[in-house]
C-alpha cells in the first residue's frame, strides 16, 4: 500500500527539479528530525511512503542527514513562504498535491500546515483515508501579543481547519496528553493516542546526576530558536533579576533566528551581557551535547509549546528542567518548576532558589530521567504502528 504524507516542513535538495517518488536528483537531506530512520514505523506498515514538502535547492546545511531512500519518496513543493504560502496554493503547489493525493491510498497529514489542510481536503474529496499528526496549536503559536493582528487572524484559520480535520479522521495522534485534545476534539469513531515526534533510545538515556555542593556558577541554557513565541526576553529578564537576588548564573542560548540582534541588546542593557552565551544554530549534535552536559538547568520560557522535543532531550540527558506553565511544558513539569508564562521575577527567584539547593537539583535530575522514559522510540514507535495500522485497515472501505 502507498502513503502520503503531507507537511510543511522544509527540506533541502542536493540536485535540482523535483516530481512525484523521489523523483529529485541527488537526493533529500534535512538538518531537524526527519532523517530517513524516522520514517521506519510508517515504511513498516504502508511498504510506498511519498513526502510532499516544500524543498529548497540553495545547499545541505552542515550535520545534515540523507531523508529519502528505502521506500520513502518525496514530492517537491514549492519553496515559497508567508502570504504568498499561504494565499495562493493553486500557483504554488495545488497541482503536485492533488497528483501525489491521487497516488496514494491513504494519506497522512502533519498539522497545523497549509500543505497537511489542503492534502487532507484532496483526500476527502477523492474518499481516501486521512489520519493526523497533530503538533502544535496554531492559535497559541499566533498569539496577537506575539505575532500581531494579522497573522493571528492566520492563527484563527488554521484552528478551524485543524479542527475539521482531527474530526474527519480515521486516526490520529497529538504530541500533547490533554492540552491539544481539548482544543481540538477528535471524532467519535477516530482512533487516537498521543505521540511525540522525538526518538530517543531508552538505552541512552542517563543516569540523574549527582548534586553534592551548589553550582557556582548556576549554568542556564535554553536550546530554541530566536522567534517570539520562545521569549528569550524573559529569561534574560529572570537571570538578571536572579542575579540581583544574589545568585551567580550563567546562561547559554543555542539556537538561530532573526531576534539575535535585540536579545543581544537587551542582554547588555541588562547588564549580563559578560554571562550570556548566544551560540547561534548549532548543527553538531555532539556540540550540542557538551553545552547540555555542562549545564546545570534547563529553562523553557516559551508563550506557547505543543510538546518541547528540546525539554525532553534535555531531560533524557538528566538535566533539571523549569518551564512556563504554557501547553506542552505544563505536561512535562510539576507545579513547583513552572512559572506564569511571562513572569521573568517568578523565574528569576526560582533560580536563585536552585542554585543554593543541590539537593532539589538532584531530585529534578531523576524526575528528569523517568519522564523521558516515557518519549523512548521504543514505546512511541509501537504505539505510531498502531495508529497506522488502523488507517492502513480503513483503505478501500472508507
């Protein structure tokens, strides 16, 4: 059997041209998650998997992993982004969905995206199978404090379209356990579960860290990318209101974006410009390790979260973890390490409290380490097979 998956996901491409199977030369690579092992689940259970993604030609960012291969194709959509991805689908991509839609025999679609609506709308009308991998909330992730007025109105549509497609589905998963469940309801019949996108090898996953002696100074990295909803300003606000608490902190930000430019400001304006680190996009995993060893905490400051893969990856590692209360982090966390999102004074005492207390560092290091058992790819892998297996059941009768 043959399986779409729709998404809007950038990939890059080794080759030029593009077209239905894998019809791109030299290759798909991506620098995220979705190397070719993270498609092994849906290969085992539809043999023929076709990726329809927006792909761009301009070189293969360093750290890069091969996508494509051993039964998994890609389907070339336009590299076009903001209104125009948007607004006009019919220029931009309309006609590569509705032939890869064709193909298939069921099609999956990860959400919220503009290609996941419209190959999900293809697939209804042609009366084929759709499950859904829900992974954010597009109305949180819009907020108009964040975003302002017009893109939240983008925010507004996109709800709707989510919600007309987690209650029209044969199966679905969200990466959220409640949060996103609520906000947008499965059908009656659809069969669903809550899956993350993270893989991690529960053989890998470390021992809590001992924490004999106060941290001098307190290390606070945040791996994310410099874009509003992640609200770096808040964290920088909180290590210098814990600072003038007493605390001795550094901070470490691994992650690109457009707002390194008015952090860095903000950092000097504060006054720790001399503790913070910005890294910038950091594609060496090995890189990213030694910054995650080297630290003693893990802070998550973001106004909106489906289900932090950065969190979870940092608690695999046994690094202590605080967050906002804000979607997935509150799913991660206990009361005691969340703050009100937006509360830099609440976070700033927090930390100062954590440096002068190796031994709850030490506790949150071992809740760290059994929460991350729960996102293994050993548990999440049967579970997603499961989920598959039911759309693969409803081909030819839905």
């Amino acid at each position: 059997m043959k399986l779409l998956i729709a998404t809007d996901h950038r990939f890059h491409g080794s080759g030029d041209g593009g077209g239905i199977g894998g019809g791109i030369g030299g290759g798909i690579y991506d620098s995220y998650c979705f190397d070719r092992a993270f498609f092994d689940d849906y290969v085992q259970v539809f043999p023929e998997v076709r990726v329809a993604a927006r792909v761009r030609h301009d070189g293969i960012p360093d750290g890069a992993a091969r996508a494509d291969g051993d039964g998994v194709g890609f389907v070339a959509l336009a590299d076009v982004g903001g209104a125009r991805w948007t607004a006009a689908p019919r220029f931009a991509y309309l006609r590569e969905l509705r032939a890869a839609v064709g193909w298939a025999d069921a099609v999956c679609v990860r959400i919220p995206s503009v290609a996941g609506w419209h190959a999900a709308e293809l697939a209804r009308r042609a009366g084929k199978p759709t499950m859904f991998e829900l992974i954010g909330d597009p109305v949180a992730a819009l907020a108009p404090g964040e975003h302002g007025r017009l893109r939240s109105l983008f925010g507004a549509l996109d709800a709707r379209r989510v919600r007309r497609i987690t209650a029209n589905a044969v199966a679905g998963s969200y990466v959220s356990k409640a949060h996103l469940q609520r906000a947008y309801p499965p059908g009656p019949t659809t069969r669903t579960d809550s899956i993350s996108s993270i893989r991690l090898d529960e053989s890998g996953i470390t021992a809590p860290r001992p924490l004999a002696a106060p941290p001098d100074p307190l290390v606070v990295v945040l791996v994310a990318s410099l874009v509003p909803v992640k609200r770096h300003d808040v964290l920088l606000r909180a290590v210098a209101e814990a600072r003038s608490l007493g605390a001795t902190i550094r901070l470490e930000l691994v992650g690109g974006g457009g707002r390194r430019q008015p952090l860095e400001a903000l950092a000097a304006s504060l006054g720790i410009a001399e503790v913070t680190t910005f890294h910038g996009h950091v594609a060496d995993l090995t890189a990213i390790d030694a910054i995650l060893a080297g630290a003693d905490v893990f802070a998550m400051t973001s106004a909106s979260e489906g289900m932090p893969r950065a969190m979870i990856e940092a608690m695999a590692r046994g690094l202590p973890s605080v967050g906002s209360d804000a979607g997935g982090i509150a799913e991660l966390l206990g009361p005691s390490e969340r703050f009100p999102a937006g509360d830099h004074r609440r976070l700033g005492s927090m930390l100062a409290d954590l440096q002068h207390d190796p031994g709850r560092l030490a506790a949150l290091s071992a809740a760290a380490t059994e929460t991350a058992k729960d996102y293994s790819s050993e548990r999440l892998a049967t579970r997603r097979r499961a989920l598959l297996e039911h759309l693969a059941s409803a081909v030819g009768s839905y």
